[in-house]
C-alpha cells in the first residue's frame, strides 16, 4: 500500500475557505444592522435622557439650568443641546442633536422623535449656547411646573 502524505490537499482547503466566505456573508449584514440598531438607540436615549433631567431639574430648583453640565455628566455641548420658552408655568422643551443615526430605526425606537431640521426661534432659552451644528433630529415636548 502506498504511504499517502499528510495534510490537507488543495480541495479540501478551498471548500473550507468556501463555508467560511458564506458564513462571512451570512453574518455580516446582521450584525451591520446590529450596530446601526445600536448607534439609533444610544441617540434616541440620549434625546430622552436630556429632555427628562431638564423636567426634573425644574422640578427640583424651581428655575432652568444654566448649562447642560447640571442636567448631567458627560453631555456633548457639541452634538447637543436643549431650547425652552416658559409661559405661565407651562413649559416648550425642544432637545436636538447633531449626532447621526439611521433615520427610520431612530424613529422606530421613540416614535416622537423627529428626524428634520428645527428653528427654534427667539422666544426659546438656550441651555449651554455653545451648539452650533446642523440638527438631525429632535424631541419636542411641554409640561407644566406648578
């Protein structure tokens, strides 16, 4: 009987390489789609959080905030910020961002999230002032403080 070598022969290395191009291509829009998920998310969140600890910061203090640094730690003055007008106790918040996200899973994730641009106008408060790039998307909403 003849001794064989060992190893693998050239055959049997290309349909290994095979399954794995087809596992790759297999995998790869999930998890494209995953991190797209995950980035609409992150700034849907973000939109939320912000609008929140505004409401609670008037809540609590009885006046607006200076800064964005007193509704929270680690806020992006640069990719966000927060516009209000007060009448009368009711209060118009509107939190925008320049942060880019897949537009339509964005607003999958907080339906009142709108992804256009916004003017707030001159009779809105500015919550920081040092925000000067083009909004991708926003959150509007008002509440009362009695």
């Amino acid at each position: 009987m003849k001794n064989r070598k060992r190893g693998f022969s050239l055959v049997e290395l290309l349909i290994v390489l095979a399954v794995i191009a087809a596992l790759i291509a297999t995998i790869t829009p999930v998890a494209m789609n995953a991190i797209k998920k995950s980035k609409a998310t992150q700034v849907a969140q973000n939109l939320k959080t912000l609008a929140s600890s505004f409401e609670n910061y008037l809540y609590v203090n009885s006046e607006a905030p200076k800064d964005l640094s007193n509704l929270g730690r680690d806020i992006d003055s640069k990719k966000y910020e927060v516009y209000f007008k007060e009448a009368t106790g009711t209060y118009n918040v509107i939190v925008v961002t320049s942060e880019k996200a897949d537009a339509k899973m964005l607003t999958s994730v907080v339906a009142d999230i709108t992804v256009d641009s916004v003017t707030p106008g001159d009779d809105y408060t500015s919550v920081g002032g040092d925000y000067s790039d083009t909004v991708f998307a926003y959150y509007s909403y008002t509440f009362n403080v009695y």
